[in-house]
C-alpha cells in the first residue's frame, strides 16, 4: 500500500507535490485547532444553549481582530513568496526579519482593549441578557493574553509558509489543542478536584493551551533557524528596518481590511439574530461551527495556493498560475461535497454533539444543510482571492469585499425584519453573498495577464 502511495506522489507534477506539502499540515494544524474549539464548545453547549449565545457572542468580535492582525501579515507572505519566485532569497529575508521585529505592536493595544473594554463591544451587539452578558466579558477577559502571541505566531507561519515547511505548524497545534482539551475537561466540570469554573474555565483552558503551543513553536523555531529557506537569524532582525514592514502593511492592509469587513458583516448578522431570541445567535454559532471543521481545509489550500501563485507570479509563469487554482478549486469542491453529504444524511447526529435539546436539533436541521450548500461560494472566494492576492492585486479582494458586506447586511435586514423571514432570512442571505462575489472574483481572475 505505501509502494502504491508512494508511486502515484510520484507521478504528479511537481506544483501538485509543492501545493501537498504546503496545504497538508496547514489543514492538519487548523483541523486540530477547529477540533478543539468544537469539543470546547461541546462541553459548553452540554451546560445550556445560553453558553454557545455567550461563546458566539464573545469569539466573533474577538476573531475580527485577531484576523485583522493575521490578514495584515499577508502582504509580508505575498512580498516573501514572490522574492522566492524571483530567486531573490536575501529580499525574503529582509521582509521575514521585519516582521518578526515589529508585528507585536498592534496585538499589544487589542490585549488592553480585551482586557479592560470589551462591554463597549457587546452592547453594540446587542447583548442585552445580563446572564450573557456576564459570561461574554469573562471570556474575553481570561482570553485577552492570547493577542500577546499573535505577532510572533503570525511572523513564523509566514516564515514556515513561505520556506515550504508547515510540518511544524501541526504539531504545535496537535500540543496546543492535547492541552487544551485536557483542561478544558478538568476546568470546565470541575474534574479530578479542580474547581468547577464553566465559561471561565473554558477560557482559562484555551489560553494556558495557546502559551503552551507557542513555547513549543519558538522552541522549534529558533533551534532549527537553518531549516527554513526565508528564516532570519538573530542579528538580523534585531537590525532589521521598519521600511519593509510598512511595504508589507501596506500591501496586507486590503486583505486585512477586507477580513475585517468580513467579520464586521458577520457581527451585524449576529446583532440581527439577537434581536430575535436569545437562542438565535447559540443556533448560528452552533451550525457554523460545523462549518469551519471544512472551510479551514478550504482556507489550508488557499494558504498553499496564495504561495504558489505568488512564485508563479514573480516567474512570469501564466500557465503554473491557473494549474495552481485550477487544481485547489477541484480540491475543495471535492471536500465541500463530503461535508454535504455527511450532514445531509446524518443531521441530528452532528448536531446532537453540541445540544441535548431535541427542539433545538429538530429546528437546526434545515440550518446545517444551507450551511453546507454555502460552502461552495465560501470556497470559491477563499481559493480564487488567494490567486488573485498571489498576483499582487490586494485591492480587488477589499473592493468586492465592501460590495458583499453591504449586500449581506441589507439582505439578511430585508429578509428578517421586512419579509419576516427569521432565521432562514439570515441564511439565504448569506449563501446569496458568497455566490454573488464568487461569481465576481471569478471573472477577474480569468482576465489575469501576464
């Protein structure tokens, strides 16, 4: 079986190989960590529905800005991979350095502002049940240190992307995510004679995890420093300038514009689905949890895709270019129909995972389907936006961004409280947008020359 294997590697072209190699542990890593968010919030949705409302409530705002940081590093990634394309290693070099040296300023203010602020943001939200409200803030509270990782996290997954070797990114995960669940278990219930802390124990757990996983990746890191084809060393990025940091920003802030446009769309969603129950914002979350166990393998392909087209780019290769898109669309569309599958033949048995509440499970089957179905637009614009992000072109990916945020709020507005649509409304609306910017984004990748 591992001779066949092995053959077939083989034989597939050397882009396909590259494309594995990067996007293989990039899933694993983020299906590892997705896995143990969805246990996290098994366990918290086995306490009440009011606890996935909290979570859904606390993480979405939190994400937004995660994102944005993580969103800002992609021009560094697009600069890097191209200067590999060009066979310009030293240039590579002098963007990897930068960024490690200066992308932790930004995540210091989101840690105070998590800290001591984060009630200003639920109540824009529209959380107005005090028992939500209250969790909402301890989470965000025990979960602020986590912004105090990002710069360094985001500095070396573009290093590790761009060097073509992401095995270490699931590993960390695969300790990251060990960990957490483990204390989730023992914080969350109170087992084994720890205290019972529910909603702060789930917080707690995922951030002692998360400086585990990163003691373990700077360890890695900075041992094995001539490992990695884009690595800086230490003298380097000491002396290391803010020019090419701010080239790099300033190329990632689009992408990092159009994350938080994203996002922003999102919160005004769940804005609008409190303004129906309580219960509403726990179903949503519930059902779009199951959702990211697939989109991140999207999102791992696209990683993979965003570097290759960025090589192809700065080779001049057209050909490679398409072949690279081509075959990560193929890819996912594969993915997306298993996750179609699955949950349209066993609904109630996913679902079961996160609620015991039969009316809930019986009212979220249709939720779960639609949600599936949207994967293949989802898709669509992850692979496609990182081909066309990996030409260079960062400002179309925000521009067609600003056009889907802008439809979606206004339809899921027009559905919900003119049409009387409830929940549904928010659903179609959704699916709506990510087809329509799909579409778009396809066009202008087929006009790419170059």
């Amino acid at each position: 079986m591992f001779t066949l294997i092995k053959s077939k590697f083989s034989g597939m072209s050397d882009y396909k190989k590259r494309l594995l190699k990067i996007f293989v542990p990039i899933m694993l890593s983020n299906l590892i960590a997705q896995l143990q968010m969805m246990i996290d919030r098994i366990f918290l949705g086995r306490l009440g529905i009011l606890y996935m409302s909290a979570v859904g409530n606390a993480m979405n705002p939190i994400w937004t800005t995660m994102s944005f940081c993580f969103s800002l590093s992609v021009g560094a990634s697009i600069l890097v991979s191209q200067s590999v394309g060009e066979k310009d290693i030293d240039k590579a070099k002098e963007y990897t350095a930068s960024l490690v040296k200066f992308h932790n300023i930004i995540p210091i203010a989101l840690f105070f502002f998590w800290l001591f602020g984060s009630r200003i943001i639920f109540n824009l939200l529209g959380v107005t049940d005090p028992v939500v409200m209250k969790y909402c803030i301890t989470y965000a509270r025990i979960y602020s240190p986590v912004f105090l990782l990002i710069g360094l996290g985001n500095s070396y997954t573009a290093i590790l992307q761009s060097s073509n070797y992401t095995k270490p990114l699931a590993i960390y995960s695969l300790i990251r995510s060990l960990t957490n669940i483990v204390l989730d278990w023992l914080l969350i219930f109170g087992n084994c004679g720890f205290p019972r802390m529910e909603i702060a124990g789930a917080a707690l757990g995922t951030t002692i995890a998360e400086y585990v996983g990163a003691g373990y990746l700077c360890y890695y890191v900075i041992s094995r420093r001539k490992k990695f084809l884009t690595g800086p060393g230490i003298r380097q990025i000491i002396s290391a300038k803010i020019r090419p940091y701010l080239k790099s920003c300033l190329l990632g802030l689009p992408t990092a514009m159009e994350d938080f446009l994203w996002n922003f769309g999102n919160l005004c969603i769940m804005r609008i689905l409190n303004s129906i129950n309580s219960q509403a914002a726990g179903i949503y979350s519930m059902v779009f949890t199951v959702e990211i166990i697939f989109v991140v393998i999207f999102c791992a392909i696209g990683s993979g895709t965003l570097t290759l087209t960025g090589e192809a780019t700065g080779s001049k290769d057209l050909g490679l270019y398409r072949r690279v898109v081509g075959i990560s669309i193929r890819w996912s569309c594969y993915v997306a129909l298993v996750a179609l599958a699955i949950c349209s033949i066993w609904p109630k048995p996913v679902l079961g995972l996160f609620t015991t509440d039969q009316a809930v499970i019986d009212e979220s089957v249709i939720y779960i389907i639609l949600v599936c179905v949207n994967m293949f637009g989802k898709l669509g614009n992850i692979i496609i936006g990182n081909g066309i992000r990996g030409y260079g072109d960062t400002i179309w990916m925000l521009i067609t961004q600003i056009i889907g945020t802008v439809q979606v709020i206004a339809l899921a507005a027009l559905f919900v409280f003119v049409f009387k649509f409830g929940m549904l409304g928010v659903f179609f609306a959704v699916i709506a947008d990510e087809l329509i910017r799909a579409a778009i984004n396809a066009i202008r990748f087929f006009r790419i020359k170059f």
